[in-house]
C-alpha cells in the first residue's frame, strides 16, 4: 500500500521567515510527485517533480525530490499571509493515475 | 484560463436519497477523476475514468457509487442512496494523460450534506 507523510502536520510562522516542508514516501514503480496548495476549497497545482536533485521554481516557491532517501521538500522563502494554507504531496506511480494525498501541511502566517 | 466545473457547489439530501455531482473537466483532457475529503481528513482517491470505462476504483467506491460521461462535457457522479458517511467534500479532476501530462487540475467541489 502507497504511504505519503507529511511533516510537521501544522506550522505557524511570521510573515518574512523561511519555511520548509517534508514529505516522505512510499510506493511502488514511482512515476512522480505533485505539491498542492489547498485553501478553502479545491487543491491548486504548485509542482511536478520527477527527477532527483533539480530543483523547481516558481517565484518565491522551490521544491527538490531525492529518489533515492524517497523524499521531498518544499520551500516558502519571505512567506506572506496569502501562503496560509494546507500543502499536500502525491506521489503518483505508472500504471495507474491516482493521486494518494497525505495528511497535508497546515501553514499559517501571522502578520 | 481553462478549469473544472463543478455543480452544485453545496447539496444536502435526505439518507436513501440518490444525488448526482456534475462535473465539466479541461476539454482537452482524457482522464477523469473523483476524490473526496471529509471534514478534516485526508483528500482520498474513489475512481478514475478513462476512453469510457473505469479505469481504476477504490475501495470507498462500492456498488453504491456510478461514474458516467453521458456526454462529450460531463462526467457525472452517482451515489444511489445515501449514507449519512457519504457526508463530505466530492472533487473532481482531469488531465490530459500521458508521460509528463498527468498533472491532475482539480475543480472547487461539491459539499454533500447528508441528513
């Protein structure tokens, strides 16, 4: 069974600081792995990953996948309170197309 | 910018009523999604839908449940007679399919209400 945790479940941070966000997983014939950002309602697509140590970006959003420890991270820099929201890793495999979500992030930004 | 619909965005029924979420996924798209997420848990995968079959379902999606594309839009979710469990948020989502095109886009859901 495909297994996706998420660390740590809740965050709170200033608005300005640095955050990171772990998501470990694991399941079989890896094809790749999805960051979400789910506010009030419907997950909104951030990134794709698919290979090991390149780096995506996307203004002050980065995230890294490591195949080998079965791992990635995503990185929020001079967070704003607009960033409050849960973010949630899905791996996915070939042979089929669903997404197994984990718990999620829950990041909070204080003014 | 293309999106998924989906109607309504709130329904509330009676337990052993049938409803039916409507969703309009990304025209060009080829696969089909449904997820739901009760309130506070995980986002969770029920059936996946593609060239007008299911493609694969989980467990959560018993004989209770129906997807159709009665269409060349609409994909349709059917919950035949409804659970007070069955009380949750119901996504839909697309994708194109395909190496480097699985990239799921989901629309803003429907909240059932089970009563």
């Amino acid at each position: 069974e495909d297994k996706v945790v998420q660390s740590p479940l809740s965050l709170v941070v200033h608005e300005g600081d640095t955050v990171t966000l772990n998501c470990s997983y694991e399941v079989t014939n890896f094809r790749s792995l999805l960051w979400y950002k789910q506010e009030k309602k419907a997950p909104t697509f951030l990134f794709m990953l698919t290979s090991s140590g390149i780096e995506k970006k996307s203004g002050r959003l980065s995230s890294i996948l490591d195949k080998k420890e079965l791992f990635s991270i995503l990185n929020i820099t001079a967070t704003q309170t607009g960033d409050s929201a849960i973010y949630l890793c899905a791996p996915t495999n070939f042979g089929n197309e669903k997404l197994t979500f984990g718990t999620g992030t829950r990041l909070t930004i204080i003014p | 910018e293309p999106e998924v619909t989906q109607t309504p965005s709130h329904q509330v029924t009676q337990m052993g009523q049938e409803v039916i979420l409507r969703c309009v996924p990304i025209s060009n798209h080829l696969y089909f999604y449904w997820y739901r997420q009760i309130l506070g848990q995980k986002v969770e995968f029920l059936v996946s839908f593609y060239n007008n079959e299911i493609s694969e379902k989980s467990e959560i999606f018993d004989d209770q449940f129906s997807v159709e594309r009665p269409d060349g839009s609409n994909f349709t979710l059917k919950i035949r007679s409804t659970k007070l469990e069955d009380s949750a948020m119901y996504f839909c989502a697309s994708s194109e399919g395909g190496t480097g095109k699985n990239i799921q886009y989901f629309g803003a859901g429907t909240r059932l209400s089970v009563l």
